[in-house]
C-alpha cells in the first residue's frame, strides 16, 4: 500500500503565501501604486526605467512598476524591495550583503521601516534595480507576462520559505531535546529559562546547560568561581529527510570538532530519522560519543533514552 505523510510544508506555505501578498508580492506593488500621484510616479519612472523597456511593457498591457523599482514606491512601502529581489532572483543571503551596500536596507523588506539614511540611498537603489531589471527583461523579450513575472518570484520565494521552515524544525528539535535534559535535571534546578537552566549537583557544584550558537547545547560545570570545565556539547540535527541525513552527520561532525578544539571532551549527535544507519553515523562522525533520536528522547522511554538519561545524571553530577 502506498502512504504518503501530510502535505504539512505546502500548507504552512499556503498561509505564508497569503501574508506575503500584503506585504510584497504583486496584489501589494498594485495596491501601492494605486495610492500613488500617477505623475509623480510617471516621473519616477521615466527617470529609472529605459524608454525602450517601458515600450515593451506598455505594449504588452503591463505597468512598469511590475518590473522597474522606484524611489517613490519604495519610500511609500519599504517592504516591496522584496519584491524586486525576489523578482531579480536574489536571495536574502545574497542580495544584503555589505559590499553591494544594501546590508543596512535589509529593515526595509524585514520590517517596512526607513530612515533618513534609507531614504537618501533610494536612487542609488533603484538605479542597480533597473539596470538588473532591464537585463531581465531583454532576455525574456516580449514573451513577458505578470504572471511569468509572478512565476519568477515564485522560483526564489520557494526555497526562502523552506529555509524558513527548516530553522523552524531545527529550533523545535533543539528545543525538544533541551526539554527532556531539563526534565531529567529538574529537581537539582535552581533557575530556568527557555534558553539556560542552572543547576547544583551533589558535590555542590553549579552547573550551567544552554542553548549555543555552535554546537546547539552545551553542558557546563562550574569548578572555579566563574571557571567552567566544558562538559557536553549537542549537536541536534532535526531534519527528517532521510536522503539528506549524510550531510547532517558531516555538519555535526564539523561542529564537533570545533567543540573539540574549544575544550569539551564528550560529543552527543541527535537526530530525527529514526531508521539512521548507527554504523554509518559513526564512520562519518567519529567525534561523536553518542548517538540519540529524537524520537526516542520524546517518548521517555526505551534503551536509547535510559541511556540518554543515565549519561544526563552523570556529566552533571545531581543525585539520580
């Protein structure tokens, strides 16, 4: 029989697709510029966009706003600068970079905000927009639509909004797996928060267990006022496509070693596929001490979370 799981990413797409369109997708480009002087706007973009350029859109029946940024409709809704990258194909990674110059505009699309400084850098802005979008458009030539225009957009939407959707599942992961230490800790706890738990073991030592950059948690133990010795360091690799998991165990491998070199001795890999090879896991992490399942540590329960659970009580010393 053939069982396919929910399409839960495509419908957490669907409604993100929904709040975009306000924000900056075609229906809010048309909405802004409806609330525009049209001949202020008409200046503008005889200012920004080449005749040739606008001619061709024109022809087809198309505004040139679809394709050509200018300083009046980005100073009347900052965020449709992500209109213009995504149709330029530019990801967020790439396009707000600081040697292009356009780090400090990443407010505007994140949040709909200028300043004097944002402002003053529009024409600047829009004169690379229209270069980039004047090259677009020579190679889609007259085959041009709003809705291959939308289609563009879409191609570069995609993957932003799985990358999304993948730090979401990494974040919940992590989360998953800092939830059952802190309820094996939970009667030495002291203080806690969603991000560090403190602790006092049995040799009435403190004890710190927190969220980090890279690896994802750390466990550490006071031995000195304000010295810590670097107990455990996480990796947590919660993504569940299993044809990916390879390149999961590298990254956490790499992050090991770096928690290596930093001074920890003891390495955990955590993962969310739950048919993984462990034989193959440790041929491509041999930094990591052990491995755990997501699953496994969710459930309370099994061999696999006894032993997550010993290996908690005994790197941090509280009474079991």
């Amino acid at each position: 029989m053939i069982r396919l799981p929910p399409p839960a990413l495509q419908s957490a797409f669907a409604g993100a697709l929904g709040d975009l369109r306000g924000h900056f997708l075609r229906p809010a480009l048309e909405t802004t510029a409806r609330g525009l002087d049209p001949a202020a706007l008409a200046r503008d973009l005889d200012a920004f966009a080449p005749a040739q350029d606008r001619a061709l859109l024109a022809a087809r029946g198309m505004a040139a706003e679809l394709v050509f940024a200018v300083p009046l409709l980005l100073a009347a809704n900052p965020r449709l600068l992500g209109y213009y990258r995504l149709l330029l194909g530019y990801s967020q990674k790439e396009f707000y970079r600081a040697e292009f110059g356009t780090s400090r505009l990443a407010r505007m699309e994140r949040d709909g905000s200028s300043s004097p400084q944002t402002l003053a850098a529009l024409p600047d802005l829009c004169q690379a927009l229209a270069a980039s979008g004047s090259q677009l458009l020579g190679a889609i030539g007259e085959t041009v639509t709003p809705e291959i225009l939308d289609e563009l957009i879409l191609l570069t939407l995609g993957p932003q909004l799985r990358g999304g959707a993948n730090v979401q599942k990494g974040t919940a992961g992590i989360g998953a797996v800092f939830e059952a230490i802190h309820e094996i800790v939970r009667p030495a706890v002291k203080r806690a928060t969603d991000r560090q738990i403190d602790l006092t073991n049995a040799a009435d030592r403190r004890v710190l267990i927190e969220f980090a950059p890279d690896p994802d948690i750390i466990i550490l133990e006071e031995m000195l006022p304000g010295r810590f010795r670097k107990k455990v360091a996480i990796e947590v690799k919660a993504g569940s496509d299993f044809s990916n998991i390879h390149n999961r165990i590298g990254e956490a491998e790499k992050s090991h070693q770096k928690a290596r070199a930093a001074g920890f001795n003891e390495f955990w890999t955590v993962v969310n596929v739950d048919r993984i090879d462990m034989a193959m896991a440790r041929s491509e992490s041999p930094t990591t001490n052990r491995f755990y399942r997501i699953s496994d540590l969710q459930s309370r329960s099994g061999a696999e979370y006894e032993d997550f659970r010993t290996q908690v009580i005994s790197l941090t010393g509280i009474r079991s």
